[in-house]
C-alpha cells in the first residue's frame, strides 16, 4: 500500500477529527453541547449550512453525523467536505492536514 493510499484511509475516518469537527459546530453555533441538540436544531443547521455553503445536506444526514440517528457506514466524502467547509476549509484534507496529530514531516 503507497503512503498516500494510508494517508487518505485515515484522512477520512479518523474518529478523533471527526469529534473536533463536531465540537468546531459547537463553537461557531454557540448552542452547546451537541448531545443536546435536537431536531428543530438540526433543521436549522441544515439551512444555515446551505446559506453558507451553496451545498444542501439534510437535516436527517446531521443527525446520522452527529450519531443522533443509528447509520453503521462511515459519513460519505461529500458529508465531510461540506461540514469543513461550513467551518473555512476548502474540503476534507484541508481540515486533516490543519488538524491531524501525525508527524507531517512523513
């Protein structure tokens, strides 16, 4: 397997950045904790994304994100790429390379 296939696996499903983005939501809606959040939050934020994004998720892929509502797949590219650029990021591996914990010199 070449690095950059290693790279990209985890880019896209490290647990702990996907928990970073989830407190990044916290900070920029400032409504809390998002253990807390519920529907009528979710369809807000699902409008807000789309007014700043251009990009529509649902409110439904939210809470599947924020494991509100039961879904045993990993969130789809298209999911991460929107919610980091809702944050300022141009896409997924933007946010990773910004925020991951490995050595960067490899």
């Amino acid at each position: 397997m070449r690095m950059h296939e290693t790279t990209t696996r985890s880019a896209k499903f490290d647990e702990g950045l996907i928990r970073q983005v989830k407190r990044r939501f916290e900070e920029k809606t400032g409504w809390g904790n998002s253990e807390s959040w519920n529907n009528q939050d979710f369809l807000y934020l699902s409008e807000w994304i789309q007014k700043d994004t251009g990009v529509g998720l649902s409110h439904v892929t939210l809470k599947r994100f924020w494991g509100k509502v039961r879904y045993d797949s990993n969130p789809s590219t298209h999911t991460v790429n929107t919610l980091v650029q809702f944050l300022g990021y141009k896409w997924w591996r933007d946010f990773w390379g910004a925020n991951n914990s490995l050595d960067k010199s490899i």
